[in-house]
C-alpha cells in the first residue's frame, strides 16, 4: 500500500483536548469541513506510552471522528476507512490494527450515544 503524507491544519480550541480544522479534508468519499472540532484518538491513559496523542494517526482520527459523529457512513464503513487512513499514513501494520480494533469494538457505546443525539441520522439507513 502506498504511504500517504496525509496531513492537517489544526488550531487547538479552550478545551485543550480537542482541534479545530483550519481547512476542509478530503479521504475518499468524505469530506470533513473547516470548522469541525475533534479530540483526535480517543486513547485509554493506560496505553498513551505506546500510542501517543497526534502524529500520523492524526488525520485518520479527524475523518473517523467526522464520521461517528455526522453518521454520514455506517460505523463498520468508519471503522474500516480509519484502519485504511492510518495505513496509508504510514502508522505501521501492527499499530493501526490494534487502534482498528479499539473502535472496532470499543466504538459501539459513542456511535450508539451520538445516534440518539441525532435522531435524523437514522434517515440515513440507520447508520
């Protein structure tokens, strides 16, 4: 697979846990617009040694955030694109399968508590 330099303008908001994008981003058929604020890999304190916060998985973090949050594809299809962005970043193989199996598995509770926030995405499918 080819490494990508996937990069992102970003401006840290009040909340010194979450970025604001400075420009829109494109990866594959999703688009995340300026504006749009984001925490980034949602890791548990106990592993943030061996997978700290920002760097290459940054970008993935930002579409895969978009995504769960917006609905605008189903969660398999988020989770899968994040594992694919992280890869094409160059995150390597073990690394991006272990933060693919993190939302895999540990995503059901946020993608299900954003679905109730949003009763509208559920037009979308049910996604």
């Amino acid at each position: 697979m080819n490494k990508l330099k996937l990069t992102i303008k970003v401006s840290p908001t009040e909340n010194t846990r979450q970025w604001e994008l400075l420009e829109d981003i494109w990866y594959r058929e999703v688009k995340v617009p300026s504006g749009f604020i984001f925490d980034g890999a949602s890791i548990p304190f106990v592993l943030r040694g061996m997978f700290p916060h920002g760097g290459k998985k940054f970008f993935a973090s930002a579409i895969h955030d978009y995504c769960y949050r917006t609905g605008c594809i189903s969660k398999v299809d988020s989770d899968r694109l994040f594992l694919k962005a992280l890869l094409e970043n160059g995150v390597t193989n073990w690394k991006a399968k272990a933060l693919y199996l993190g939302v895999r598995y540990g995503g059901h509770v946020p993608w299900m508590r954003l679905r109730r926030k949003d009763p509208l995405s559920q037009l979308n499918g049910g996604r």
